[in-house]
C-alpha cells in the first residue's frame, strides 16, 4: 500500500539518541493541542497533549513544550527505539469541539 | 474493549461512481468525525456527528454526505466521484462535553478512484 510519509520532513535518529520534532500552529485561539504518531497503514495513534495553560507536559519517554508567544509546539522523544519510526503530526483545536486541525508531519526514521 | 473500527479497509471505484464507507466508534463514545488524509498530508476535518446530526462541517462539498446511527455508528457517502478523492478516509469518535478532547482514530478505509 501507499505510505503516509513521501516528501515530508524527515528526522533520521540513532537509536537511543534523543529526537526533538517541532510545529509551529497559526491559530492563537487554540487551547490544545495534540502530538499523534501514525505508522503506514495505520491511523494516528494518541501520543501525549497539552492546554495552553500549562507551557510543558511529560510523558513516558516523551515531553511536550508549548510556547504561545511564537506558537510553536514541540514533541521530545527520549531515548528513541526503531518502534518510534513513524510520521508524527501536531494538531491544535481552533474550533472547539473535537475539530482539529493537523499540521504536515514530520517522517522519523530510527537508525538501529 | 474494541477501539475504533473502520470497514472496508481497501476501496477501488471509478470516477463517477458513489462510495459509502462505515465506522463503529470507540465503546462509550457518542461522537464520530470523519477526516480525509491525501497522501503525504496531514488529515483534513470533513464532518463530525453527534446524536444523529451533523455538527460541524470542514470545507468539503455537497457530494461528501454522511450519517450517524443510534448506535453511534456512521457512515460516510461520497457521490461522483472524482480521482482528486483518492485518500484515506480516517473515523475518529470522542465523547461529546468531555474535558479530555482526545480522538480516537481507525485505522482508515484507503479510497482510491480510477
């Protein structure tokens, strides 16, 4: 099949190096935000999220950062394992309501 | 506990022609969104449903219409079609008024159109 990931910014990561991908988002009205990881074939899975009243939330192995003053969003990745390669999207909620919008995705490719 | 199921997986139409894809949400959930994903693309919002209704629409035409049933499953029909609808047709549910606006997605029904 098709996979979700040609001709999108691409990470490569030695395996247990740390992985920082970033998103910028362009609606201030958004109050949260979503990192989703989807490996080919499958739908974006739920990784980590944060409201825009706190600026850094962490996870296992991974953290994100939000900084509303340049509206960007980060999602770091500890210690990253080949299981970590996938396509990861940003998403924020400008409408409310469980509409979200997503960004491009980034591609990270975990070098074993 | 069955997550968010998605039917068929694999679809090839010809222009013109008329698809209906289904999706059964995520147990406990009551609210269906339905995104499209073009290749190397993030998911684009094309409608969600809660009690039946449409609730919100993303900036998709007339010819992308949908359903939502009392069981919360849902369907979503696409007519004439075009070769510009090849994608995949990803369903998301959440609960409706919960603080935690998590969705849940399928894995994704992949359109293509010849």
């Amino acid at each position: 099949g098709e996979s979700v990931g040609l001709h999108l910014p691409t990470l490569s990561v030695q395996e247990g190096d740390n992985s920082i991908i970033n998103c910028a988002y362009s609606n201030s009205a958004s109050d949260y935000f979503i990192w989703y990881k989807q490996e080919s074939g499958k739908g974006p899975q739920f990784i980590i999220d944060i409201r825009s009243n706190m600026d850094k939330r962490q996870g296992q192995r991974v953290t994100v950062l939000l900084n509303k003053t340049v509206k960007h969003l980060s999602l770091q990745i500890a210690a990253t394992q080949p299981g970590d390669s996938a396509v990861y999207f940003c998403a924020e909620n400008p409408y409310g309501n469980n509409r979200l919008a997503f960004g491009k995705g980034n591609q990270v490719v975990v070098i074993p | 506990d069955a997550g968010v199921t998605q039917s068929p997986t694999h679809l090839i139409k010809t222009r013109g022609q008329q698809v209906t894809l289904r999706c059964s949400p995520k147990s406990g959930h009551d609210t269906v969104s339905w995104y499209q994903q073009a290749l190397g693309q993030g998911p684009q919002f094309i409608f969600q449903y809660y009690e039946e209704e449409e609730r919100q629409r993303g900036n998709f035409p007339d010819r992308f219409s949908g359903h939502q049933f009392p069981n919360y499953s849902s369907e979503l029909n696409v007519n004439a079609l075009l070769l510009g609808d090849s994608a995949l047709y990803l369903c998301a549910s959440s609960l409706q008024g919960a603080s935690n606006e998590k969705l849940f997605f399928g894995s994704g029904t992949q359109l293509s159109v010849l």
